[in-house]
C-alpha cells in the first residue's frame, strides 16, 4: 500500500501535470487559452480549455535561471528593458519556444484581465496580434475610492457574460452553466484553504517559513478551479495545524527571532540567496500581501459577487486601502520588520511603495528596509546590497526589542 504523500510532494506532482498536461492537450488538437494571473479562469475551466499562465512560466524559468535568454531576444526585437520581465521572458519564449527549464504550448486565445497592472493589456494585445489569435479582454476600471463601486461590478459583469459569449463562439460548445457553478464554488474553496493555510503564519512560532508561500502559490495561480488543488491547500493546512499544536517553527534547525513581511514579488533567479540571507539572521517571513490577491471568494453563481471579487484584487485598489492592509498584517502577524522589494518590472507597486512605507512605519513603528531587484531579470539584483539592508534591519529590530522589554515601546 502506497502511503500518503505530503503536501510538498502533491505540489511538486500537479505543478508536473499541469504543464505536461497542457502539452499533451495541445498534441491532441485542444484548445490552450494563455492567461493573466488573476482572471476568470471559471470559464475557461467550465469549457474544458486547457490553461497556462506566461507569469508563471516566466516565474519558473527565472528561478531556474534560464530567463537571460528569452530577455536578451525580447530586448533585441526593440522591447525595452523597462517594461515586465515576466513580458520579456515570455516574448522571448514565442519566439524561441524551447527552454530547458519548463515548457508550454503555444495558445490558441488569449484571456487577460486588466486588474493585476495595465502591461499585461499592451503585452497580451500584442502577443494575440503577433499569433492571429482571438483575444478575450476584461477591461477592470482601477478602484481610485475605498470602497468597490457599484457600477464597476455591473461592468465587469457585463463583460463576464460578453467573454462567456466569446468563447461560445470559439470553441462552438453550449455554456453549461450547472459546471460553471461547481466551478466557481471549487474555485472558492480553493482560495479559502489558501487564505486558511496562509493565515497559520500568525502563530508563534510560525510553522510557514514564508518561502514556502511562494512555491505553493503555483498552484492557486494556474489551477484555482481543480479539486486538486483545493486538496492540497487543506493538506497544507492540516500539516501546519498539526506543527502549531507541536509547537514546531518553520526550520528543523534554528530559532526564528524576528518575523517579517516581504512587500513584492520575489526575486525568482535569487531566490536561494535572498532566502539563505534571511535565515542566517534568524528572520522569517511570515506573510506578505499575496494572501489576500489570491483570495477569490464569491458564492456560487453570484457573478455579481464573482465581478467584486476580481475587481477587490490588492493591486487593483487605490493607497489608503492597500496602507490600511498591510498596517492590519503589522498587528495580526506581529511583525518585527518589512522588507520592501522595489522590483524594477512592477511599476504600480514601485511608485507607491516609498509612500506606503512612510505611512506604515508611522503607524505603527514597524522598521523597514527596501533593496533593488527584478522579478525574473537576473541583472538588477546585488547580494551585497541585499545583504547591508537585512543588516540594517536587523539592528533596528533587535533596537525595537530591546524597547520593549523597557516598555519604552508598545
């Protein structure tokens, strides 16, 4: 008898099924839609299209350091060093298609919404134009208020059942609307035992080590609407649940002294050593803003709550609500520090992330750091430099700890 695997070794299965899937789809003649990270990936699901993500592509050949290619040919065809690396790498890929380290066939249509930053528009215009390919746009208005307003949750709507007509026309399929519901209460489910195993991290000690966040996240980015996948968040869960009770932390060997908040995508072609560096000093990242942008929850056959919750996503909301949010993880989590990660290829959360830190450390007292890097471009990261600030930080955190016990500090 086979025994159970872990949640590390489900990972590492369906994250092997997924792209091997997709090629195997495309061989057989089925459609392969490629598609922005936080979309309605329900209808895609719902009609059966295979589904692959160029940002988690673009993810898994940079942290296995194979994007220097891609980039360098994306560059040479005049695209500007400026511009998502994650656009770069996979730009370079429709040309190249070949990477040593991860494959996946080229699409039939592309699905994007708007919601995560305004490239992916222009990147994805332009790959459905290079391909003459159908492209499905969902245009999600920026929330400039607090609050979602109603009238963009009546036009995503409308444009959820204008995309639903799309494909129909498409793949030349009847909509099923019984399986677009058992999608859409899989999909929340799944969400849900991610914000669930996620949250965990506000233990003492936490037995997420933060990274680990990053490589799981695969899973809620390209198949949120599988019952695998919500399976594996539960096991997760079960499995840090199972460390809270034990008292077990994120390290078989060291303590964890200092808990923090990583702001940003990761630095995925240094991801060892920017990991390494962190628990040299015995910090660890207990969470970060990823928790939330991945939790899609709606009820089932709500598409107006289906419409909010794509349009609620974290990098689709204005200033004070992000601050407001990451103030509300300072106090939950008991943080220590913040590392903000100015990555070169976001530039919404870039041009707000020195004001963001300003407003947080008054808040809250909550010292921080920013170091430069990228993403997937392996160029822009200096360990050195990296390594100062988590020193600096260190020294302020160990300051703030040492207030405290005075209770010079709250």
């Amino acid at each position: 008898m086979e025994s159970a695997l872990t949640s590390k070794q489900l990972l590492a299965k369906l994250q092997e099924e997924h792209y091997a899937g997709a090629m195997q789809a495309k061989k057989e003649g089925k459609l392969v839609a490629w598609a922005t990270s936080i979309c309605p990936q329900e209808l895609l699901e719902t009609l059966d299209i295979d589904v692959v993500y160029p940002e988690n592509h673009a993810a898994a050949i940079g942290a296995r350091k194979d994007a220097s290619q891609f980039i360098a040919n994306a560059e040479g065809k005049g695209y500007s060093a400026d511009i998502c690396s994650y656009a770069r790498v996979n730009i370079g890929y429709t040309d190249i298609q070949f990477s040593e380290a991860e494959n996946i066939p080229m699409p039939d249509l592309i699905f994007c919404c708007s919601n995560i930053c305004n490239t992916a528009v222009k990147w994805y215009e332009n790959l459905a134009k290079l391909l003459h390919i159908p492209l499905v746009m969902f245009d999600m208005p920026f929330n400039h208020t607090f609050d979602i307003p109603e009238h963009s949750i009546r036009y995503m709507r409308g444009q959820i059942e204008h995309a639903i007509a799309q494909l129909v026309e498409i793949t030349g399929k009847k909509f099923d609307y019984d399986k677009f519901g058992e999608v859409m209460k899989v999909s929340s489910d799944a969400a849900l035992w991610w914000r669930r195993a996620t949250d965990l991290g506000r233990n003492h000690p936490s037995p997420l080590n933060g990274f680990d966040m990053f490589n799981y996240m695969a899973m809620i980015v390209c198949a949120r609407g599988k019952e695998s996948t919500r399976d594996l968040f539960k096991l997760w869960h079960d499995e840090m649940a199972e460390k809270v009770r034990l008292g077990i932390g994120p390290w078989k060997e060291g303590e964890e002294k200092y808990r923090i908040m990583w702001d940003g995508i990761a630095c995925w072609p240094h991801l060892s050593v920017t990991y390494k560096t962190l628990k040299k000093y015995g910090i660890n990242m207990v969470t970060s803003t990823y928790p939330e942008s991945w939790t899609i929850v709606y009820e089932k056959n709500d598409l107006d709550g289906m419409a909010r919750a794509y349009s609620a996503n974290y990098a689709n909301r204005n200033l004070d609500y992000g601050t407001g949010n990451v103030i509300k993880l300072v106090r939950d989590f008991d943080l220590d520090g913040i590392v903000y990660h100015s990555n070169r290829s976001c530039k919404l959360m870039d041009f707000r992330q020195y004001e963001v830190q300003r407003r947080i450390e008054d808040a809250t007292g909550v010292p921080s750091v920013v170091f430069d890097g990228d993403q997937t471009d392996p160029r822009v990261f200096s360990q050195a430099q990296y390594e100062t600030r988590i020193q600096a930080l260190v020294e302020m955190m160990e300051k703030n700890k040492i207030k405290k016990q005075r209770g010079d500090l709250k």
